[in-house]
C-alpha cells in the first residue's frame, strides 16, 4: 500500500508585462498560485493547486493538514478530504480553507492515476469526450483610453485563432458605455462565435437587470456573476425577470454552498472552480447535485497547468447536460491573459487547435511539471 511521505508547498509569483484589471477595479500586476506537491513513500508525486493568495493557502497546509496526511493512503481521497473538512469546519467551511484542500485533493488524484496508471477521468466515471470546445476569457480593461478599441482588436484575434467562444469583461461603471463596448465586439466578430460577459459581481439587482436586457438584444450567450455573490435572493430575481442565462458561483465552496444555490435555481449556469471548491472529489459532487436541480455545470478556471489539467478531467467525465441526439458539451474556460504558469510550468504545454483542446490521456493530470519554473518564481 502506497503511503504519504511529505506534504510541500510552492508559492509563486510572477511579474506580468501588461497589467490589466475587471470590475472588481485592482490591476493584476502579478500572477501566482500555491503549487502542492504530495510524495508517496514509492517515490510517486503528485501535483494539485490551490486557488488565492497562494501563502494563505500554504499556511493551512503547512499548519493544520500536512502532519495529517503523513502516512495515509493516497487512495482514501474521500475519506481524507471529510477529515480534513471536519477538523477546520468549527473555525470556518469555506473561503481559502477548502482552496487548501483543493490543491491537496488535485495531487491526491494525481498520485492515484499515476499508481494506477490511468488518466484521472478514467477513475472518475469515465471519458464522455475526448477534447473539448474551449472559449477565451480575456477583454479585460488595459489601456484606459482604448477600452473599445482593445476589446474589438483582442476578441478578433481569438476569432482568428479559432477560438468558438469568447467571453468579455463589463463594468466600467457607465451601463451605457458598457452595452456601447459589448456592441462593438459581437459586431466584429462572427455571429457564429458565441459571446459571453462577466460583470465579476458589479451591479445592483436593478442594474443587472436593466443592462441584462440590452444584453439580451446582443446575442450573448450568458451574464456571469451580474451581483454580488452574497445575494442569492438576488440572483433569484435576476435570472427568474431575464431571459439571458445567469451564471455564477466562482467564488462558492463545497457542497453545501452550491447546494443552497442550485435548490432555489439562483443561477441557470453554476462555475465551480477545481482548485477553489472543493477539489476533483468535492466538484463531482457539486456537478452531480447541479444536474440534479436542473442547473448546467461549467467550470471557472483561472490558474497554472495543473489546474487546467485538473479541470479538463473534470471536463471529460461530466455528462452531457441535457443528453441529446446533437448535445451541447461544457465549454472549458481557457483564459488567455498573460501567466507563465500556465504556459511553462508543464514540459508540454496544454494548448488549443481551432478552439478544441485534448483532454490529457497520460498517467494522473497527465502533465510533467517543470520544476525550475517553480524555483525560479518562487515566494519564499
Ligand atoms: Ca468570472
């Protein structure tokens, strides 16, 4: 039986050439992760990654979970995630505790693929797609004077590199200017490319509903996080008086939390991220629960490889919401702002073909870390 011999934290950071910023008005100047590295005493290691400020992850890790994971079979990925849960839920059961959990339930997964030597969506029920439609999120707000401009030059390049999909930040603070910059986009993209929006949570209910209905006269084809995430009776009423999908819920945690969501049907469109809800195990759940309610499931992604990866088996082993003759997959969200992460952090990179990518076929995540990467950006 394979045991847990260490728990390890990476904490990196990277400078970026071009800060941008959304809504929430703060410019990423940096892009980081807390990268979990999980070795078994037969000299296996696993990869996972925790979403957030990568050092508020590392201290959960480091000071409540690590020493209880020494020793414990990788396999009982379960049981270890409910340990885990119920040693921390009197003092908090959600936010950047569950974050550390994710990263390490990823790497858990990871080893457990890599023993079994089986790609992680064919331990997880199987593999309902082999690649993917992926959709670009990007169009935040640079360059301040060119916020139209920017927009249409960046959504016609994802148009060129085939991209099917392509999603929009709004919420510059002028509903007008808002719809102005949204029009210009889908005009200069075909209308075959579908085109989403994300307001990252800006609006009061009567604003989301006011743009949403502009929205709706645009052909998008979902409004993400219109309000704050606190609101569920808020999201009620935005998505029950629009016609436009609503999505949300990258900001929720575990079962429980998406639960009370998709119950009173607050979104039409739930996002939960591997590396923050949950983890692979926690986000089965979560799907699982959504399909129930009828609610779609498709994943925020925001992070390095290893999350990509993560969320791509996730991906693979989603069913098809609804089944059908012709279905309309889940759409993988492959952000495409600067991270190095992302791009150099694995030996072979995860990339696109025509807007399709291939889900990982080899052992675990199917991915090889490249550690100098890690070194060279680490924190501490
Ligand atoms: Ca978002």
């Amino acid at each position: 039986m394979p045991k847990i011999k260490s728990v390890k934290c990476h904490p990196v950071s990277a400078p970026i050439e071009r800060p941008f910023t959304s809504s929430r008005g703060w410019l990423y100047k940096t892009r980081g992760s807390c990268i979990v590295e999980i070795e078994t005493n037969d000299g296996l290691v696993g990869w996972g990654e925790c979403y957030g400020p990568a050092l508020v992850a590392k201290s959960y890790i480091d000071t409540q979970f690590s020493s209880r994971l020494i020793g414990r079979d990788p396999f009982d990925v379960e049981v270890i995630w409910e340990d885990l849960y119920n040693r921390m839920k009197d003092y908090g059961s959600s936010g950047m505790v569950i974050s550390a959990m994710s990263g390490i339930d990823i790497a858990l997964w990871d080893i457990i693929g890599k023993e079994s030597r089986k790609p992680i969506h064919k331990l997880i029920g199987g593999c309902f797609r082999s690649e993917v439609q992926c959709y670009a999120t990007g169009l935040y707000f640079i360059d301040m004077d060119r916020l139209v401009e920017e927009a249409v030059e960046e959504a016609c390049g994802y148009a060129d590199e085939g991209f099917p999909a392509i999603k929009m930040k709004i919420g510059l603070g002028d509903i007008r200017f808002d719809i102005r910059r949204v029009e210009a986009v889908r005009k200069s993209i075909p209308d075959n490319i579908r085109l989403m929006v994300d307001a990252n949570h800006c609006y009061s209910v009567a604003q989301a509903i006011r743009i949403g209905r502009e929205l709706e006269q645009l052909n998008i084809e979902w409004f993400e996080e219109p309000i704050s995430p606190e609101d569920l009776d808020g999201y009620t009423e935005v998505s029950r008086t629009l016609d436009i999908a609503i999505a949300g819920g990258e900001n929720e945690f575990t079962r429980w939390g998406f639960r009370d969501i998709v119950a009173r049907k607050a979104m039409d469109i739930i996002q939960p991220d591997v590396c923050a809800a949950g983890g692979i195990s926690e986000c089965r759940k979560i799907a699982a629960l959504a399909l129930a309610h009828g609610v779609e499931c498709v994943p925020h992604a925001w992070g390095s490889v290893i999350g990509l990866a993560a969320t791509l088996h996730f991906l693979a082993a989603l069913p098809d919401q609804p089944p059908s003759f012709k279905p309309m997959p889940p759409l993988l969200e492959f952000e495409q702002c600067e991270n190095p992460f992302r791009d150099l952090l694995s030996r072979e990179p995860i990339t696109h073909r025509s807007g399709l990518v291939q889900i990982p076929t080899g052992d675990g995540l199917g991915i090889e870390i490249d550690r100098h990467i890690l070194e060279r950006f680490r924190v501490s």
